[in-house]
C-alpha cells in the first residue's frame, strides 16, 4: 500500500483553488451562486495562462510529467508558498533529488556522534524526528519533556501517534489543536517526499480511523516544515514552560531534522527547565 500521488496532487490543486476568491485576483463576477468555493478549474487556467484542458489533465493526474513552465505558471496563479510549490512539483513530476526513493526506504539510523551531542546537551530538551515523524533519538530532558520514549515499543516512538493518540500529548500543549494541526502538516510535507513508502500510508490510514481531528486537518492538506517556533508545555511536575524551538536539518541526510528547544535567560521557564532537569536526573534511567 503505497499514497495515491495523482490523487494527492487533484486535492492539493482543488483545496488550493477553493482558498483564492475571483474578486480578489481581478475576475469578473457573473454572479449566480456557485457550487464550489474559490476559483473555478477555467478561471485558474486563464490566470496561469495554460489552456483548461491541460490545467485539467494536470488536476486530474493524468500524467506525471508536466513540464517546468506549466507547474511554475500554476504555481504562481495559486500564490503557492515556497514548501506548497516544491511539494507540486514533488506530485506533479518524478523527483530527481537525492531523497528520491521508490518503495519503502531503507531503516534510519542515527550516528552514535549525534547521540553523544544529544546527551552532552543536558540542559536543552533535544531530539531526533525522522520520516513520518518517527522520534529516533533523544536525551534525557527530551524525554522528562516530553515522554519516556525509550519506555514506548519503537512503533509508538512517533511524533504523530503520539499526539493524536495519547490522551496525555493533549494535556501536555497548551494549545493542543495547534501543535496537532502542525505535526499533520509535517507529515503531509513528508508525505509528498515519500509517497511511494507504505508506512506513511499505513500511518495516516491508522490516524484517520481513530482520530477525528486527524482526518479534519489532514483534509485541509496544509504543509508546514520544522523550522522555529514555541510551544507552551503544560509539565504535571514542574508547571508551565513556554520554550522556542530551533530545527536543524542533517546534511547527509535531509530526513533527519534534530530539534533543539531554547529558554529566554531569566524567565520563569528557564527557573522550570533547570527544576525539571534536576528531577529527570534523578528519576528518569539513562536509556
């Protein structure tokens, strides 16, 4: 079981159509009341200047192997973000990059070095995701933060499960609904640069079987990457913690995003961090 990238790629355009509204792009209004919110599949052809035809052929998946300038004309029409244009062009064309696979790819593996710095950083909660939000290494404080991942059976060991699923994930966020819209917009983002994997099929059929937030937002096909950001904790030991967040990318393997949370010098959150490091030491095995 692998995603359907055709019909991924006719719900992207379609839910990125009903977003952009005539009257503020400069088309007429013919009035009457129309059966689909945003533009229609001929308004946006015209404003990409391709012929209807082909932008449907595009929207319906017919082929994989449009050509750079159609996606680009598109893409422009749409007034897609950088992550939205880059994740048509993944639907929309066979990818050429080196993160191409075709199948489900090869195991992840951590670096033994990288764990080592994730251990030496004893005061910043860090962590290791990888596909499909798969939590792959961690540190002592991430897991006092966060969860005793090393506790979970590997399967359980993921981003996504973990918040849809875990009825202390919801507890934990201050403003759950965000960080669950954010973590399945990640996975969709992950989604489109592995379609061809059938754990992310198998994931995201799992969620939208026993979460109904998940399958509300992962209709909305949002696309958001790890990059920075802040997320309030809500700790049952230490209380809240408001903490920033800064993600590195690995550049032998682009999958793998190490994730850093950052304290403002001072505060009381970094009074929490410092109290709830002294208790993962003394309660949390060294895994």
């Amino acid at each position: 079981m692998a995603l359907d990238r055709r019909a991924e790629l006719g719900e992207f355009l379609r839910s990125r159509r009903a977003r952009l509204r005539p009257e503020e792009l400069g088309l007429p209004e013919h009035g009457g009341r129309r059966r689909v919110p945003g533009l229609r599949r001929e308004e946006l052809a015209l404003l990409a200047g391709v012929s209807a035809d082909h932008y449907i052929r595009l929207e319906q998946g017919r082929t994989l192997h449009f050509s750079e300038a159609v996606l680009d004309a598109v893409a422009r029409a749409l007034r897609l973000e950088p992550v939205e244009r880059e994740h048509l062009y993944r639907l929309a064309r066979p990818w050429p990059g080196p993160d191409r696979t075709d199948g489900a790819p090869e195991p992840q593996r951590v670096r033994p070095g990288l764990q080592r710095l994730l251990d030496s950083a004893s005061d910043v909660p860090a962590y290791i995701v990888g596909r499909n939000t798969d939590v792959l290494a961690w540190n002592r404080l991430a897991a006092a933060l966060i969860t005793d991942f090393g506790a979970l059976p590997p399967r359980q060991r993921n981003l996504a499960r973990l918040v849809y699923l875990d009825e202390g994930m919801r507890s934990l966020y201050a403003d759950w609904h965000g960080k669950a819209s954010d973590v399945a917009a990640y996975l969709r983002l992950d989604a489109g640069r592995h379609p061809d994997d059938p754990r992310t099929a198998e994931l995201i059929a799992e969620l939208t079987a026993a979460a109904p937030e998940f399958a509300g937002l992962w209709a909305e096909h949002r696309l958001k990457d790890k990059t920075h950001g802040r997320y309030v904790y809500r700790h049952p030991v230490v209380g809240t913690l408001d903490l920033g967040f800064e993600t590195l990318r690995l550049p032998d393997d682009p999958d793998q995003a190490l994730i850093a949370h950052t304290v403002e010098s001072g505060s009381p959150s970094e009074t929490a961090l410092r109290l709830l490091a002294t208790w993962a030491q003394e309660t949390l095995p060294v895994r």
